[in-house]
C-alpha cells in the first residue's frame, strides 16, 4: 500500500486530486492527511513517514519550499503548480515530477508511474539540487520576447507587448493580438508555460492563457469561477473562465 499526503490549500483541488488516485489506483493508495499549510506539514511529516508527497507550491502561509527549509525530507515529491514556468524548468531538470493545474488524469498516470519505477529502484530526490535550480532560475529567468506566427501563407513575428492571449483549439494553438488578429502559433499551452513571464501571463484553464493587458473587465460567473471579459472580443471568448481551481492562484496572480 502506497501512503501518500496531500499538501494543498485548496480543498476541492485536495478531494478532486485523492479521488483520482484511487480511481487509477484502487486498493493501492491510501491518502493518509491532507494538510492545509507549511505549519501543519512541517508538524506532521516531522513524525510521520509516507510513501509519496503531493505538495502545491503555493500554500496559505508561505512557498511550500519553507517545509524542506525546516525538515530533512527524503519522500518522493510531486509538486502542483498553476503557473509557476521558472519551477517547472527546475523540476524538470532535477527529475522531480510535476502537475500543471487544472491536473489532467493522463499527466497524473504519467507521474504515478515514474514514481513507482523510482520506487522499486530506491531512487532518491535530490531536493537540494532542486532549490537550488529554482533559486538560480528566479534570479536569472529570461522570457521569449518574440512569436513567430502565420496567417494564411504568410509569416510573421509578433512581439510579446503585442499579444492578448493564447487560445487552445484541439491539437492546434492560436495567438490573439491586441490588433484583434488571430495567428496560427506553434506549440501547446503546456509548452508556453516556460515561455512566458509568469507576471504578465496566467493560464485560466485548459483552454486560455491570458494577458493582464487583455483584461477589459471580470465578474463572478459563480461562487467559485470568474468570468473575464477580454480584448479582443471573439466568439471563442465566451470560454474566458477561470476554472474553480485555479481562481485562488488567479487572484494571487492580480495582486501581484
């Protein structure tokens, strides 16, 4: 049986996460402890040892690297993170395994699996290293400045000052401009988020990423979700919702 805690201050991210972890894994996990903030992780996996650790990066009281600040922790971390680009180079370079939020069921297999194969082979995570790698990219980060894009048979390049947002259609990628153009872009949502200054991009859902300069206005579509009013105005705006789990990082995002 695979212990595992969650570590996330959102509680409807935390239940959706532990229900699809039992669904990919029924009778295999046990989510022994959600914990809320670094106080109560730091309290608690300071007498407790589990298997595996699914850890937000942002987190009530702090950056949830404050815990390994205070603990020497060896547990196989994977982290989730809404629009974090600078951690998820970092992640990725020192072999720790990540979620982008809104978490899709496929990505979580994904991780599951490279945490059992580390697991049967004693694999260590190598968390100092990873600090560090994080540390260097938020001092040194350098963001694309420049699209290049095509409309029709022809070729251009957009400057970033210059773009709304970015809308996700099947396996294609499109860029709105502030012009009210929209361009045909290489890549996936996914790929931008190493691109794009977390400060001026956030990615409301799977469809969407957004710029602050594309923002006309926004309102509470729900108790949980925001509606954005964007510019340009397109048909395809009317998808321009900050899904529910990503409207706490969302604000955190405005407030900058």
């Amino acid at each position: 049986m695979i212990e595992v805690a969650i570590i996330e201050d959102e509680h409807l991210a935390a239940r959706e996460l532990e229900k699809m972890l039992l669904s990919l894994r029924p009778g295999e996990i046990k989510v022994k402890v959600h914990l809320e903030n670094v106080e109560e992780a730091v309290k608690y996996l300071s007498s407790n040892k589990l298997d595996l650790l699914f850890m937000d990066i942002h987190l009530g009281d702090g950056n949830s690297f404050g815990i390994f600040d205070r603990l020497n922790i060896d547990t196989p971390v994977i982290f989730t993170t809404a629009y974090d680009q600078y951690a998820i180079q970092a992640f990725k370079q020192n072999s720790v395994d990540y979620l982008l939020k809104p978490i899709d069921v496929d990505d979580l297999e994904i991780a599951l699996q490279k945490f059992e194969k580390r697991h049967r082979n004693q694999e260590s995570v190598n968390l100092s290293s990873l600090q560090q790698s994080l540390n260097s990219l938020v001092a040194g980060n350098t963001y694309q400045e420049r699209f290049m894009v095509s409309l029709g048979d022809r070729l251009s390049s957009l400057e970033i000052d210059k773009i709304a947002y970015f809308m996700a259609d099947g396996k294609s990628l499109y860029l709105f401009g502030l012009d009210g153009h929209r361009y045909l872009c290489d890549g996936t949502l996914t790929s931008l988020e190493s691109k794009l200054d977390p400060k001026r991009f956030f990615r409301i859902n799977r469809k969407f990423t957004v710029s602050y300069a594309s923002i006309v206005d926004m309102h509470y579509y729900s108790k949980t979700r925001i509606k954005l009013n964007l510019k340009p105005d397109q048909p395809e705006c009317m998808d321009a919702i900050v899904s529910q789990d990503r409207c706490n990082d969302f604000k955190k995002w405005l407030n900058g």
